[in-house]
C-alpha cells in the first residue's frame, strides 16, 4: 500500500478522478500508481525476490511505459515516498540522445529499468 508521496503532483496523478483530462503518459503512471497501492510484497509489484533485513530500506526505481517511471521505497510492505517522473524529452541530454538515436538510425535504448538499491536505516550518507 502506498503510505506516502514525494511530491503533491505523484498524489494528484493517482487521486485523478475519471473525469479528469490526463496524458496518455500520466494514464499510464496512475495504472502503475494503482498495481503498487495494491501489492502486499514487492514481488506482487513485479520486482525480483529480495532477502531484506527489518531495519533495511529498499529503493526502487520501475518503469511505466517508455516515458515514465515510478520512484519508491519499499520498507515494511508498504511504498513510501512515491514519485512519478516523467521523461518530457525536453533536457538537453534527453534531446541529444534522440539526435543521436535517429543519426546511428537504431531503435532508441531503453533509458529507464527495474532496478534497486538497499540502504541501511543507520546509513547516514545518503
């Protein structure tokens, strides 16, 4: 169950009401935003078998779609700090991957992927 957002847009995306006019990108986010709010384990929401200890914390970074991803921490069975972003294609980076994606004239690399990270509660670096 998702316990907490990271920012009031992510919670606006998943509280959107039918009737609100919402991108096909941010449609797709909100469906990902509703599989996780379901999920009882991080396994449900499709992420690999993990051994965690009880004081660990577990970031996950998942995409939704090609232009989306969904940014969390999984602690306790539950999802804090939910954020959806979204890739505009707007940065300059962002633009020079596709220039050069069209100029070797190959399939765009997939630029978001299921991936986590584990940091102790005590850890105070990050």
């Amino acid at each position: 169950m998702i316990k907490s957002f990271k920012s009031n847009e992510s919670e606006e995306i998943f509280r959107a009401r039918a009737d609100m006019k919402l991108s096909q990108v941010q449609r797709a986010a909100r469906r990902a935003l509703w599989r996780l709010d379901r999920a009882k384990t991080a396994q449900d929401f499709g992420m690999p078998q993990r051994t965690v200890s009880p004081n660990e914390t577990v970031l996950y970074n998942v995409a939704a779609g090609d232009r989306c991803r969904i940014c969390f921490e999984w602690r306790d069975g539950d999802a804090y700090n939910v954020e959806v972003v979204i890739d505009t294609g707007r940065s300059p980076e962002a633009q020079s991957r596709t220039r050069d994606n069209n100029e070797r004239n190959t399939q765009p690399a997939e630029r978001f992927s299921t991936v986590f990270h584990s940091l102790d509660a005590e850890d105070e670096s990050f």
